[in-house]
C-alpha cells in the first residue's frame, strides 16, 4: 500500500503522505483533468497527490464528489466539506485537509537549488538568518509556497509579500508564525514543518 501515513498536525487539520512508486499504475478515471498532463512521471505525482487526498477523506468520513481548481490551480472539494491542499515533490505526494479554513501544503526534496534562488524569494534579513544553508531554505520555500496555496488567489510576491522571522531548523519539526502582507490583506499565519526522508513538508494553515 503506497499510503504512507494519515495524522492529525491540529484540531481539525489532518494530513496524508503518499509514497510514489515509479512502477505504480494509478486509475486517472476520477480526475479526468489529469489526462492533459503529457509527462508521465509529472501525471503520476499529481494523481498520486490526489490518492492520498482520497484515503485522507475516506479516513475522516467525508464524501468526495470531485475536485474544482481555479486559474491558480488552487483545489477545492466541491459541495465544500472543507478545505484542501495537494503536493508533490520526488518521492513523495500530499495532501492536507482542513475544516475550518483554507489550508495550504508544500514539499521539496532538500538540495542546493533553493540556496542558487535564495535571492529571488528571500528578504535581506532572510538571506542573512539563511546564512546558505540548504535544509533551512529548502525549509524557507516550502513555508512560502506554503502560504501562496493558502491565498490561492496569485499575485503573491515571495520575497515582498511572504515575511518570515528568524527559526531554528529542527529536522524533527517546528513551529512557527509568519505574515502574509499583500493589498488590503495582513495576517498572520501558522505554519508547521517537519523532515520526511530528504524532504521537508510545511501546512500553513489560520488558527
């Protein structure tokens, strides 16, 4: 079974890790917009994303009637039993369910490329704090892809927009607090990140 894990991060905040086999054959029928994806490997890690969103609902008992997605590839669970985040990246797909808000999920395998990008996504006292270490940045990305899911609505500077106080990495997991300061819109967020294998996986969600 592919099904990595199904648990709880908070109240009402569940999350499921799906381990991708490259061998694996995985029925696209109840996401027929997958079909458009060309590459295979790229159409597998997205439908694998969605199998773990499957085995998350069925776990939690809530009904899926399919999937809408908007111009920003935000997903959302039509009839509105809740909000849902999907990712993938390697090895590893995700999905995050929430019922009590809009939730939003990223994972990235840990390597040098956010360190060679850090300054297109990173505000000066960033960088600094980063001081190019890969697991922190990689860290870093994920909380900011993290919160740009959670908006959904696009627009979102990385290194304006997303601010993110200095933290200790801890390969085990942390927590921490960051600001989402776009338009008319200043919020603060939760954010939650842990290791999984060489990857690290972050929920943002609004307590």
């Amino acid at each position: 079974m592919p099904i990595a894990k199904i648990e709880k991060l908070k109240e009402n905040l569940f999350y499921s890790l799906w381990e991708i086999s490259e061998q694996e054959s995985l029925d696209t029928q109840l996401f027929p917009e997958l079909e458009r994806i060309r590459h295979a490997s790229r159409r597998r890690e997205s439908l694998a994303a969605r199998m773990a969103l499957l085995a998350l609902l069925e776990e939690k008992g809530v009904d899926f009637r399919g999937l809408i997605v908007n111009e920003n590839r935000k997903p959302f669970l039509k009839g509105g039993a809740g909000h849902i985040s999907l990712t993938h990246g390697g090895q590893w797909a995700a999905s995050a369910f929430y019922s009590q808000g809009p939730v939003g999920m990223d994972i990235e395998k840990i390597s040098e490329k956010p360190v060679r990008v850090a300054e297109r996504f990173c505000s000066e006292g960033e960088l600094e704090y980063a001081a190019g270490r890969k697991e922190y940045l990689t860290t870093l990305w994920t909380i900011k892809e993290a919160v740009y899911k959670w908006y959904g609505l696009g627009g979102v500077d990385f290194q304006k927009h997303i601010l993110v106080p200095g933290f200790q990495f801890e390969p085990t997991g942390g927590e921490l607090d960051v600001m989402l300061d776009f338009k008319q819109l200043k919020i603060q967020l939760k954010i939650c990140y842990f290791q999984v294998g060489d990857a690290i996986l972050t929920v943002c969600y609004q307590a």
